[in-house]
C-alpha cells in the first residue's frame, strides 16, 4: 500500500530546489562554470546538485551567499515566538 500525504518527502523537496535553482542560475545567465570559479564549488558538484538535487550544506551555503540570498537560510530552524507568552511577561 502507498502512503499519502500533503506534506512533499525531503527527496521531493530536494528536486524542486534543484530545479529551483537551476532556473535561477539560467536566468541570471551563469554558466555553471564561471558559477563554479566565483563561488568556490566545485563544477561536479553543481553538476549533480541540478540533476540530482545533492550538495553538502557547505556548498549550498556558497551559492547562496554568491547571489546574496543567504538570509534565505536565516529562518529554517528559528523558534517561533508566541506573541501571546510574551505579553505575559510583561503583565503584573
């Protein structure tokens, strides 16, 4: 039996930010290559992130911050704040 769900798989989701990405870079008209020499990753590794979504965090992290995108990154893991804990703090 197949098991359904709304929520996308990590492996779906690291398709669609391969994919993601590789139309950014098309659209900035970037070869993988001269993004290879600007970033510090290497071209194999650009390679497989855009055919198989993998890349190390590092790596990731290169690209993003070479488009300035690497604020991007700042609310993945964040703890959401209760508007409603911290107005307790402040009451008598």
């Amino acid at each position: 039996m197949k098991n359904y769900s709304i929520n996308k798989t990590p492996s779906q989701v690291q398709s669609e930010l391969a994919e993601q990405f590789r139309k950014f870079r098309k659209s900035k008209k970037i070869a993988q290559s001269e993004l290879a020499n600007k970033s510090g990753v290497s071209l194999g590794s650009i390679k497989r992130f855009e055919q198989t979504g993998q890349i190390s965090l590092e790596s990731l992290l290169k690209l993003a911050h070479l488009f300035d995108r690497l604020e991007d990154f700042n609310s993945i893991f964040k703890i959401d704040t209760n508007l409603k804990e911290i107005e307790k703090l402040f009451k008598p």
